[in-house]
C-alpha cells in the first residue's frame, strides 16, 4: 500500500509515521497505532491553521479574535462575553481580553443590559461584520483546495469518522466538567 492508501506505518512516508517508528524502536512493546491517528489529526490542525491565519494576519487579527467575531457573525444576534465563551471554546478571561482589542479597533461594540449594569451584549459593527465577510471566501477557498486530493465519498467518510470522534470526544469532556 501507498503512504496515502491507509497501509500500515511502515509504508507511509509522513512525518507522523516517522515519529510512530521511532517510538517503535525505543519502546517496541507499547501499541503506538493511537499516534497514527490523533498525532496525523494534530500535526493536519497545525499545518492547516497556519495556512488559512494568512488572510487573518494580512487583516492583523489572530485566530482566537476572528474566532469571535466569527461566532457573532454566525449567530446573527448579540451575546454576552459568556456565550462568546462557550461558542468559540475560550476561557472568559482571554474573551474579555480580545473583545477589549476588538472594541478598541471598531469592530465590536457594547451595550449594557438594561436590568443588568453587570452584563453586556455584544455585536459586531459594519466594519466587523465586512471584515469576516471578507475573509470568510479566502478561507472556504483554501479548504476546498486542500481537501480537493480526496474524492467526495472519502471527504464524506473522514468528515463522517471525525464527526463521530469529535462527538464522543465532546460528550466525554462534557461529562469530566460535570
């Protein structure tokens, strides 16, 4: 089998199969198949997200900051900093940190609650709201082109596999915050 057919470690020549023999040789008795699996999930986050952060540094925002305005943009209504927080998977002290620089550049702006002084909605502005538009093709055109060396049964089985994965992984993550 090829290094892109799903043979074993030992034919593949990415740099995770590389990692998984070396493993092999200084520890032959532990199962390393694991590593195939969530280092290649790693290493594909890694490489994919300093591809698509291009557009975003040309825009001078970081991933976490168009991670929220992202989430406002998608949701198409105002949320506080602690649904901001639970939508893009970031703790509420590096949300109120980004929003303050988002505020600061005119892309997301305030409003106090009117029973609450305590709690803030927030939303994007027309500046913020062009600016995810904006880069949201560049990005959507980058994946098409990364994923386009799968035909569209195996783009529909990995998304379905990672799917699965990913759900297990959140019900498991949910229940040890519980």
């Amino acid at each position: 089998m090829t290094a892109t057919s799903g043979g074993p470690t030992g034919t593949r020549r990415d740099t995770v199969a590389a990692v998984v023999r070396q493993w092999q040789t200084v520890h032959p008795d532990l199962d390393t198949a694991p590593m195939e699996i969530i280092g290649r999930i790693n290493r594909c986050a890694a490489l994919l997200q300093q591809a698509e952060d291009a557009p975003l540094r040309r825009a001078g925002l970081s991933r976490p900051e168009f991670d929220l305005l992202g989430a406002l943009r998608r949701t198409g209504h105002e949320l506080t900093p602690s649904e901001l927080a639970r939508e893009t998977f970031s703790s509420g002290a590096a949300v109120t940190k980004r929003l303050k620089q988002l505020t600061e550049r005119g892309l997301v702006e305030r409003r106090g609650d009117t029973r609450d002084r305590r709690v803030a909605h927030l939303r994007l502005t027309d500046e913020g709201r062009d600016l995810v538009d904006g880069i949201l093709p560049e990005q959507l055109a980058y994946e098409t082109s990364v994923l386009s060396e799968l035909d569209s049964e195996g783009r529909g089985e990995l998304a379905s596999l990672l799917g699965e994965l990913l759900g297990r992984l959140e019900g498991r993550l949910g229940a040890l915050r519980a």
